[in-house]
C-alpha cells in the first residue's frame, strides 16, 4: 500500500494503540491483571501495517505529541522496534512478540509508587535502586500474565541493560542480552531522546542517532546500531533536505562508513531558486554546511531527476 493511504490508517491505528497502553497501565496501577485480547490486536495492527508499509506509522511516531509522553513513549518504542525488527528479516510471529515486550516494556513503572515515578528533580541513590527495578518487576510481571511469551518478557525485562555491561539490572553484556531487548533498548533510547520530556528537550533524530552511532560499541552492539539508522532511513536517498544555510539538497548517496553524513545534491539555493547546474556536497568534509531537517519535496516540486548525473 502506498504511504498516502496507509497514513490514514496508520493515524487510527496510533491513536487505539494510545488509548489500549493508557488503559493497560491504569489497570496495572490498580492492581487489575493484563487483558489480554485488546493489547494482542493493538500490536497485531502496528505488524500489519508495518508490512503494509514501513514508512507510514513509524513517520508518526517521528511526528511527536507532547502531551502524555509515557503512553506515546510505549507506543512509539513499539512501533520502532517493530521497524527494526522487520528491517532486520524477522519473521512475523516473532515481530508480534517483540512488538508487545516493546510496548510494555516500562509496565514495571505502574508497579513503583506514583510519587517517587512523578518526583520532580533528581533522585537519591535509594530512590534510583528502586527506579531501576522498574524493569525487573515488568518481567515478573509479564511472567505471571501466563500468556505472554518469554521473548517478550525478555525484552521487557533486559531493556536497559547495555552492551558493554553497564546496564541494569543483571549487568548482562554483548549477546547474553536478548536480541529483542537490544533492539527494544535501542527504540527506547531513540523516541526517549527526540521527545520533549520535563527535564531535557527533544533532540533533532540526526543528532539522536549520531550520539547513538558514536556510543555503538558501549551501549548496543555496532551492527544493529548501524541497522536501525538505516531502518530509520532520516534522509533516504531521492528525500529532499535543507542544510543550514538554506540551501535545499536532494540524497543522492549514503556515506556506508559516516551514515548521517550522505552526498547531496544542492537544487535548489538559499531563495529557493533552482540551481542551474546541481553542486554536490560530501557532507563528511563539508564543515560550513549541515543538514537542518528534512523536508517535504511537493513544497518544492523537485524530483529525484535532478540530481546532477
Ligand atoms: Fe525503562
């Protein structure tokens, strides 16, 4: 399906997800047990389009709403790490799998006293150990659901450890953590650092994966780092940008060794006139010029035919 149709779709599919995580949460918090049928079709409805087509629902999740970041949070680690999941070859049944252990991936929080998850400023040592079990009590959690797979608790349960062992709560390092909690840890990173929070602004998504790709070896292993820019595919070839100058550029290659970095064509300049004659700009040498954002390229009607040959 074409991304224009499958935006639409999409939209509902975003919004129920929402609504199904605020409800599922609530519950938890008072003590009622996870139902399953309703958290089961909203994650078979994220695969589903996902399959239909990749760039629709995970463009939305990039679209942030600022007002209840957590339930969004949930829904967004989902649906990227569905993407990864999908990018990476994985079959569908195991998609739906990591897609509900990325989705209740922080149900552990609903478990830990309201005023200490809501304290405003920064926590003490005692109040950061017991944070931290957030995890730990979300796989014990999904564990006594009974009908939650053990991938899925996994990624629950491991999604903050980090690659090199620094993480929580087990310290695990490398392989020992579940491939399905490396890349829900990945998609928790991501969405946490573009998004508005209390205590920090959103990051631009080239700065997050940048700040991600130079700490590959540290926090998630280099290849699926590597794999989940190219997933996210920010600046695909043929997708127009502007750079900091004003300039707009098409992709017209991706740097394999420097991915954030790709070749532009410039076409339009900084009035946004066409250029007569595309210059092209290795954005790895280049130090004047960055890309900005991304923008739509029926604003400027320029086609990929422009790229300079
Ligand atoms: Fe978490």
């Amino acid at each position: 399906m074409g991304f224009r149709e499958e935006i639409k779709e999409a939209r509902g599919i975003r919004d129920e997800a929402e609504s199904t995580v605020t409800t599922i949460m609530h519950d938890v918090r008072m003590g009622k047990s996870l139902v399953k049928e309703r958290m089961e079709k909203t994650v078979d409805n994220i695969v589903r389009s996902i399959f239909r087509n990749r760039d629709a629902i995970t463009s939305l999740a990039n679209l942030k709403r600022y007002d209840a970041y957590t339930f969004t949070h949930c829904v967004n680690v989902s649906i990227f790490s569905i993407a990864l999941g999908r990018h990476l070859g994985l079959r569908r049944e195991d998609l739906f799998k990591l897609g509900v252990g990325a989705i209740l991936h922080d149900i552990g929080k609903m478990l830990i006293p309201e005023g200490l998850l809501n304290k405003p400023g920064a926590y003490n040592e005692a109040e950061l150990s017991l944070m931290k079990q957030h995890a730990l009590l979300g796989a014990d959690f999904l564990s006594a659901a009974r009908f939650i797979a053990l991938e899925s608790i996994h990624a629950a349960g491991e999604h903050h450890e980090r690659y090199d062992g620094s993480g929580y709560p087990a310290g695990l390092a490398g392989e020992t953590i579940h491939f399905f909690a490396r890349i829900t840890g990945i998609a928790d990173v991501y969405d946490a650092m573009t998004s508005n929070r209390i205590y920090q602004k959103a990051i631009m998504p080239t700065d997050t994966l940048k700040f991600m790709y130079t700490r590959r070896k540290i926090h998630f292993g280099p290849e699926l780092v590597e794999k989940f820019i190219q997933c996210m595919g920010i600046y695909p070839i043929g997708s127009l940008v502007e750079l900091s100058n004003g300039d707009i550029g098409l992709i017209k290659s991706v740097n394999r060794s420097d991915l954030i970095h790709p070749m532009v064509s410039v076409v339009l300049d900084r009035h946004k006139r066409p250029c007569r004659r595309p210059l092209d700009i290795d954005l790895a040498t280049e130090n004047k010029r960055r890309i900005i954002k991304a923008v739509d390229p029926e604003i400027y009607a320029v086609t990929v035919e422009s790229i300079n040959p």
